[in-house]
C-alpha cells in the first residue's frame, strides 16, 4: 500500500523538492501535501510546480497560542490524510500534544551530527568545539527536540578555512541523498540506519 506522505516547510525547501522527486517509479511512497508555516515560503511554488498539492498555515496570527496553531496544522493533515509526515527545513517547535499525535510517523532532518548541535547555529556550534567532522541527521521527532531515534546520518570533514555558511553549503546535498534514502526504507518498514 503506497504511504501517503506530507511534507511540512518553512523556507526554500530544498529538501522537500529532494524528497518529492525520489518518490516515483517503485518508491512506497508518493507525496500529497506539502504544509506551509509560512505563505510566502518560497518552497510553496516549488511543491506546485511538482504539482504536489500546498497548504499555508501562518503562524504569527496565533501569537503565542502553539494549540490553535497547530489546530490549524492538524485540519490540513486531516484533508491529506498522510500516513507519515517529513519535516523539511520546518522552523516552528510543535508541542509534545502534537508530536505525540504522529509518533513513529513522522521524521526531521537536522543539520548537525545528533546528538551533538541539539537546536540552532548547529554549523556555528561545530566549528567554535574545532570539530573535524559535521554532518546532518535525520531522526523521529518525539516531544523532546532534536531528539528522537537516528534513522540516518551523513558526515563531512571539516576544511581549515569552513565558515559557517561553507559547512552549510558542502552539507545541503548531502541532505538531499540522506533525507530521500531514509524516508524510503522508512515508507517500507525498514527502520535500520542510513549511514552516508
Ligand atoms: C537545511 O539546512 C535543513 O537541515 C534545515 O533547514 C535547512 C533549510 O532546508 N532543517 P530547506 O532548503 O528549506 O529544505
């Protein structure tokens, strides 16, 4: 039975159209919504050029109301009915309620080498602890953040001159092959980690 998977995203979405474009052919998977915290994300236009049907749930309305928000979130999955969700580049922190609601369905990619960088500035993170390796990870999301079972991980070594910005660009492609190869063993029971 093909999986039904949405796609939630707050900017470009680069690993979103990454994900999008490997589920055809034999894939269990197809793609039937791509979610939006964000109207003007610019992964929207993407997703519609992919003919994947879009949604977009502004968060700042709700203000500090995560619930109403997330109420908001839950009644565009309802229409979409996906059986696993992907956050992608997705920004917002859901609620425990939330991730409950979806665990063992639901997945985040994550630019550092969990359990190291839990949070943001991850590539800012590893070059300050003069790491020699970085990398990406995708993982379950469970209510604690950045934290759930590592369903894959994908490193690089670390040059003398990286920046921020250099680590974040040598590592986007990696995200590309990581994220696409564990959503397909995951959308077909296989939960063993995807090294790259
Ligand atoms: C990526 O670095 C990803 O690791 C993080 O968000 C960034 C932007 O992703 N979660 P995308 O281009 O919007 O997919």
């Amino acid at each position: 039975m093909t999986k039904r998977v949405a796609i939630l995203i707050s900017g470009g979405g680069s690993n979103m159209v990454a994900l999008a474009r490997s589920m055809q052919g034999d894939h269990p998977a197809r793609p039937v919504l791509v979610l939006s915290n964000d109207p003007e994300a610019g992964g929207l236009a993407k997703a519609r050029a992919l003919s994947i049907p879009t949604f977009a749930v502004d968060h700042r309305p709700f203000g500090k109301d995560r619930a109403a928000f997330e109420g908001a979130l839950q009644s565009a999955l309802g229409t979409a009915r996906p059986d696993i969700i992907c956050l992608a580049g997705f920004m917002r922190i859901l609620t425990p309620d939330f991730t409950a609601g979806w665990d063992g369905r639901m997945l985040n990619i994550h630019p550092s080498l969990l359990p190291k960088y839990k949070g943001l500035h991850t590539h800012a993170r590893a070059l300050a602890a003069g790491d020699a390796e970085h990398g990406c990870t995708v993982h379950e999301v469970t209510a604690a953040l950045d934290d759930g079972p590592i369903l894959g991980q994908a490193r690089i070594k670390v040059q003398p001159d990286d920046t921020p910005g250099t680590l974040a660009a040598r590592l986007l492609p990696l995200e590309h092959q990581l994220y696409p190869a564990v959503l397909r063993r995951f959308a077909s029971g296989d939960r063993t980690p995807v090294m790259l």
